[in-house]
C-alpha cells in the first residue's frame, strides 16, 4: 500500500470517527471538507455543499470581514477562537453551535484555508434559558414582597405616634438593613440575568455626568461616615455632559463607590474624579483600603469572584459595571497594590448629543 493511500485511510478514518462536525475551506471560504456528523447537526449532504460557499450555509451575512473562515477574519484574531453561532438547518429549524475555530496556513504563514470543529447545543441552550428565566422570575418573586416589607419597617421606625424602645429599634433598623440588601442582591441577579441575555441596551440622552456622581456621593453619605470615610470628589469646573444611559452610569458610580467605601479603612479617603481626556473621559475612583492581590486581578471582573470571601454580596456588581462601560463602547480598569488600595478607572468615549 502507498504511502499517499495509507495517508487517505487515516484521514477518511478521522473524518468517520471525529465526534464533532468537523468542515474545511480554503482560502475563498469555499467548503473542501464536511464529514457525518456535519452532515447530521445541519441536514446538508456532504455533496450538497462541497465546493460552496461556506457562508451560503452559515448565514455569515456581516461580510468578510468578520467572518473567521475567511482571511480578512484574521486580521483581527490571529489564534484560535472558541465562539457561538445560530444557523438555519436545512429544515429552516435554528441551530446553535458551539465550534472552535483556527486558520490553516503553509510553512510561510500565508493563509490557505480555515477549519471549523463544532457541536449541536441548541437543547442545551434551551435548558439554559429555561434555567435563568426561573431563577429571574425566583428574583422578582423574591423582591416585591421584600420592598413591601422594607416600606413597613420604615413606616414603624418614622412614625412618631409610636413609640419605640432603643431596643426595639435596634432590632428594627437591623432588620430594615438586611431587608435591604436582599433587595440589592435581587436587583444585581436581575440586571445580570439581563446583560447575559443582551436584552440590557443603553438608552443614551444627553447625561451630566459630574451631577451624577454628586447625586450619588449624597446616597452613600450615611455609609461613609458610619464607617468613619472621607469622600473626596475632584469636581470639575464645569459639567461634563456625555450621551450615556444615565441609570445605568448612575449603578457604575455606586457601585465603585460602594466598593471602595467598603474595603476602605477607619479615617480613609475615598478619591474620585472625573476628566475630559481625547475624545472621551477618564472617571477614577480610588482608596487607600485592603487593596487586591496580584493574582486576583485578572479575575476581578468576572460574574461571583470575590476577592474576601468574609465580605457579603453577591460577586456581580463589578461584573455589572464592567457589562455597563462595555455597552458604552468604553472600558474598565483597576490599579491595585494588596495593603495600599485600588483605583479603579472608566474611560467613556463623550459621543456628545
């Protein structure tokens, strides 16, 4: 047997076995390549699609330039790339798929092609929205009777006509606390459950952000002198107006300062300023608390990672604020150094309305 037959064998062998679809172009995106199980995830014949184009199957209707089986995809990643799609099988059902993607190049790096290695997860998928959609609706479930319940509290604790021993409202300002933090928690899985889905878009109008982190440092007043913490906003001489979604800048600022509030020390400082810088502008806020290690850093922003474990919440308002500045077209960042405290930074492009 010859060589170039023992080679065809070992190929039509893997191609047979492969547990995934596996699919081949070349440099044109033209199909050279489609095995069984390709076959099997979108109903198209091995015949039907060899020597076509590949987006005439995929549905890869942004161009070339971002699809990655195409060179000018490349461009932009140049290694390879684990990604979900939808298409329409040949029933016109949509699938999703879950593929890897990598170019194939000659010994010049020049590219000669691309493969697409990838899996039918559309139930799994199904299961998955199935999952959250109950978890939210838990949310919500939970939330209305805890608001209900924290306006009770409020009402007892304000009125004046009943009278109350230290005791008792000890007892019920404890209470109203705890209240409302099961209110914000529900209101981070909510606002979460939302971005993962990418129904949460900015609703940009014209958003005065220096009156914004005024309104917000007046909301977290009680917490920072409770806590002994100065807030020290570096306010411009003027307003700074950016088209943004406000409520969604607002839940940024508060979550920062939140943050930088709660890890602060007794008698710290709080920093926060806000200047233009380009065509967009560089928002701060920095303390002098616990600070964060070198090897969390990377992490810091990913749904549930929380640096103290000892701390409460519930691990996601960073990843929030992170979903938010990204919506924004802007970015986020942290300097950190453990024992010294964090600065984190927001850069928003103006997008004046």
């Amino acid at each position: 047997m010859s060589k170039m037959m023992i080679q065809n064998n070992v190929h039509e062998t893997i191609m047979r076995n492969i547990p995934l679809g596996f699919l081949m172009v070349n440099r044109d995106g033209v199909i050279i390549e489609f095995n069984e199980v390709a076959e099997t995830i979108t109903g198209f014949a091995k015949y039907e699609v060899i020597g076509k184009p590949h987006c005439d199957f995929f549905h890869c209707n942004s161009g070339a330039n971002t699809c990655l089986l195409l060179e000018p995809g490349w461009d932009i990643c140049k290694n390879i790339v684990e990604t979900e799609s939808s298409f329409f099988n040949k029933k016109g059902k949509q699938i999703i798929i879950s593929a890897t993607i990598f170019p194939l190049k000659d010994d010049n790096g020049n590219f000669q092609g691309a493969v697409k290695l990838f899996r039918d997860i559309s139930r799994r998928s199904k299961i998955e929205r199935e999952r959250k959609n109950i978890l939210a609706m838990f949310a919500h479930d939970i939330k209305n009777p805890a608001i209900a319940s924290a306006l009770f509290v409020t009402r007892i604790l304000t009125d004046k006509a009943c009278a109350l021993t230290e005791c008792q409202k000890s007892c019920l300002d404890i209470v109203h606390e705890n209240i409302t933090k099961i209110i914000d928690y529900t209101d981070d899985f909510l606002t979460f459950s939302l971005f993962d889905e990418k129904q949460y878009l900015p609703e940009k109008r014209p958003y005065d952000i220096v009156a914004g982190i005024l309104q917000v440092i007046e909301s977290e007043k009680a917490a920072a002198e409770k806590k002994q913490v100065t807030i020290d906003f570096k306010q411009p001489m003027k307003p700074i107006i950016i088209s943004a979604d406000e409520k969604m800048l607002d839940r940024v600022i508060s979550n920062l300062l939140g943050n930088a509030l709660k890890y602060s020390t007794s008698d710290g400082t709080v920093t926060i300023s806000v200047i233009r810088q380009n065509n967009g502008i560089h928002l701060s806020v920095a303390d002098a608390g616990i600070g964060i290690p070198d090897q969390s850093i990377p992490y810091i922003f990913e749904p549930f990672f929380r640096v103290n474990n000892g701390c409460r919440g519930t691990g996601l308002g960073l990843a929030i604020s992170k979903s938010i500045i990204e919506a924004h077209k802007g970015q986020i960042y942290v300097e950190s150094r453990l024992g010294k405290g964090s600065t984190f930074h927001c850069i928003l492009p103006v997008e004046a309305a």
